[in-house]
C-alpha cells in the first residue's frame, strides 16, 4: 500500500508540475474559474476556466478526451451572458 500511495503522489505532483510549465510556456493563464456541480457525481465539481485569449477548458472527461463543448462550459457561458444581460 505505501509503494501505492508513493506513486500516487509522484503521479499528483508530476502533473502540477507539467500544468505550471505548459501555463509558464505557452503564456497562457487562466482569468475566471468555475466550480461546476457534477451531474452523474453527487458532491463533486468540475473546474471550467476561461483564459487570457479566450478559450474555455472544462477538466472533465467529455471535454478532455472528445475536445468537444462540455455541458459544464455550456452552463457557465449561459451563466456569464445572462449576467452580461441583466447588466
């Protein structure tokens, strides 16, 4: 179990370090962040951020692996023009 646990954390901190770097290279920094409730997880959230160009990434599996338009993003532009409109 502690062989387990120990790749665990090299495995967590391998990929902060990765996602720093790629965001130190790429010059790209996230502006806003969102929790978004997890519809098939109760009690989880998943991190949708809009970037510095525009672009709007969602850690969730949807949009990871297909690349496509997550419910998740869909909710938080809803979110951002209804208040764009009440403004």
């Amino acid at each position: 179990m502690a062989i387990y646990s120990l790749y665990l954390v090299y495995d967590i901190s391998t990929y902060i370090i990765f996602i720093l770097l790629t965001m130190k290279w790429s010059g790209k920094y996230p502006q806003k962040r969102f929790r978004v409730p997890s519809k098939s997880k109760s009690g989880e959230f998943h991190l949708v951020e809009i970037w510095d160009d525009g672009e709007i990434s969602c850690d969730c599996l949807a949009h990871l692996k297909g690349g496509r338009e997550c419910r998740h993003i869909k909710r938080i532009k809803l979110k951002l023009r209804l208040e764009r409109e009440n403004a």
